[in-house]
C-alpha cells in the first residue's frame, strides 16, 4: 500500500536492510508502476537467437546512486533468461552483500517508459555482512530482451553512503523460459469463488480471442485482517503464456479504501492467446517468469469478476441438445 510502502522507503535510508528490487524504480517499493507489457511488443520478435550469448565482463565500484553500464554485442533474438555473478567486496560506508542489487533495463536514465527486462532483488546467496562474496543470480526475465539494441545494467548499494566493489562481473542471457502454473481452466465473463489459504498464490487461466474489451477485478472478496490492518485487501497480475508480466495491481483506490484489485484491457489491446492470471492476498509479490509469491496471513473467499469456469464437455454437449430441440419446436 502507498503508505506503508513510503514507511518502507523512508526506512531503508536509515536501516541497513535488505530491499526489493523496485528500490530502482523512482525510489519506491511496490509496483504499481510498472510499464505494462504487451506481449505483441514484448515477444513479437522473430530473428532466431543463439542459445545464449555472454557480454564480456566488467568491474565496477557501486555505490548508494545508480549507475548503469552499456551492454552491446547480443545478436537479434528473443532472450527470455539471465544468468549474473559478482566477485563483491566491501569499499566503504559499511555496505553488506544483501544490499547490492541490479537491474536489466533499455534505457538509462529512467523515464516513465522505460522497460525493466529484469529486476530480480539480492543475490539468493547474499548475506546481511560485509564479507566478500561472489553473488550469483539466476532466473527469467520479466519482459525478453531483443538483443541488438543496447541492455543495460544499473547497479545499487541501497545503504546511504555505502559503497562496494563489484568485480568480474559476468552476465549472460538465454533462450531457457519458465514453466506455466498448474492453473485453473477459466473463460472471460462472470465470476468465481474460490478459498484462499494464508499465502496463496490462486491461479487462473484462459484464453482471448484478440478482439473485445475486458476487466477482471476481486470486487466482492470476504478476506480476513492482514497483520491487524485492512480486510479484503487483495493483490492480482497478469500473465502472457511464455511468463511475462504484463500488469500488476493493488488498490483499486487505497485513499477511497477500496483495497480489491482490477485490471482493464481495452478491445485489441492483448493479442489473442493465452493467458494467465495470479491472484492472493495483500502482501503479494509479482515479478517475471510467473514469479508470484505471497506472505499474506489473510484466509476467507476470493472472488474473482470476469473469469467463469469453462463448462464441462457434457454440458456443452446438453446445452447444444437442448438448442437444436428449441428449434425444432419453433419449425
């Protein structure tokens, strides 16, 4: 939430903690801007790429303001995985290894458009020390890199006046892609229930035809207090098919305290295909590759507008019966 996540921020100024990668983005912890991504732009891309390419490695000195390198040489293609180790050490200010964190974007300084290919937090291996370390990340991106124009890569000490040294720096990008969720077969339209259980991710799945405005909100979710706060305080993304978030949302309006999430598309504005959505409880977190994952201690029903189960074979089948008797009666 916008208050909580100022809080956040403010505090990450003063304490050495560990933040979430969207500390890249103006400063703030949530994603609530985030670009959205249409897979048309995103993965319309039909070059072949090499199974993967390594851009020759680098040393840099990071410190508490961004600072971005040029990454040049991809062929054309269509990347989908990274693969970044860091020699780190150390410089001043008292930095920890849990502090350093990074991001794959297109352009650098950021605007409002710029797209964020890759934003994945601290090193798994990271520790809340100064002892030297190689770091080591693995993952998917959050939107796929066409190689040939320029990658960049930002780097961040979030501790104010810290800094470290990032050497032999190596980074190499694939064409490996996530695997989808066991999800729920849905079609647009209606609505469904489901039980939520404290950190659950549901997930939904369905199909667009390419054509037709849509909206899929929670409106109507019983959810109980998450940490003695809000009820029914809800959190979705949206999915393409090979794992891209597309878009994200919290609050329909957190000041008017109106915590269920909603999501609009207008008509044409997703390609047809298939898609995928997450839903869970405040606090929720979305990233690519369909990374979703939530802490939330809220339990009760989740509601879901604009998705509907798809009816069974049988159904269909008596629905199309029952069809051609009332013609038949009107002959």
């Amino acid at each position: 939430m916008s208050v909580r996540n100022l809080l956040i921020v403010a505090a990450v100024a003063a304490l050495p903690t560990v933040a979430l990668a969207s500390d890249l983005k103006n400063g703030r912890t949530d994603r609530h801007d985030f670009v959205r991504q249409i897979p048309a732009y995103v993965s319309g891309i039909t070059n072949p790429a090499e199974a993967n390419y390594t851009f020759p490695s680098f040393s840099n000195v990071a410190t508490d303001a961004i600072s971005a390198t040029e990454l040049t040489g991809a062929p054309a293609g269509n990347y989908t995985s990274f693969s970044v180790s860091v020699d780190w050490s150390a410089a001043g200010g008292d930095p920890w290894s849990n502090e350093g964190i990074w991001a794959f974007t297109n352009e650098s300084p950021f605007t409002n458009g710029t797209v964020f290919h890759a934003d994945p937090g601290a090193a798994p291996n990271s520790a809340g020390d100064g002892n030297a370390v190689t770091l080591q990340w693995n993952g998917f991106m959050d939107a796929p890199y066409a190689g040939g124009d320029p990658l960049y890569f930002n780097q961040l000490q979030i501790f104010e006046g810290s800094s470290a040294n990032w050497d032999n720096i190596s980074i190499t990008i694939g064409t490996d892609t996530a695997t989808a969720p066991d999800a729920m077969q849905t079609m647009l339209g209606g609505s469904l229930s489901s039980d939520l259980s404290a950190s659950q991710i549901v997930w939904y799945k369905f199909d667009y035809s390419g054509s037709g405005a849509f909206t899929i909100d929670t409106i109507g979710s019983d959810l109980t207090e998450n940490a003695g706060e809000f009820e029914d305080d809800t959190e979705i993304a949206l999915y393409s098919s090979s794992g891209s978030m597309i878009d994200t949302n919290d609050d329909i309006d957190f000041a008017g305290g109106m915590l269920t999430s909603s999501l609009t598309f207008g008509d044409g504005e997703l390609p047809a295909g298939t898609y995928y959505l997450a839903a869970g409880g405040f606090d929720s977190a979305f990233g690519g590759s369909f990374g979703a994952s939530s802490t939330s201690i809220s339990t009760g029903k989740l509601v879901v507008n604009g998705l509907s189960n798809v009816p069974e074979p049988t159904t269909l089948g008596l629905l199309a019966a029952v069809g051609t008797l009332a013609l038949r009666r009107r002959k």
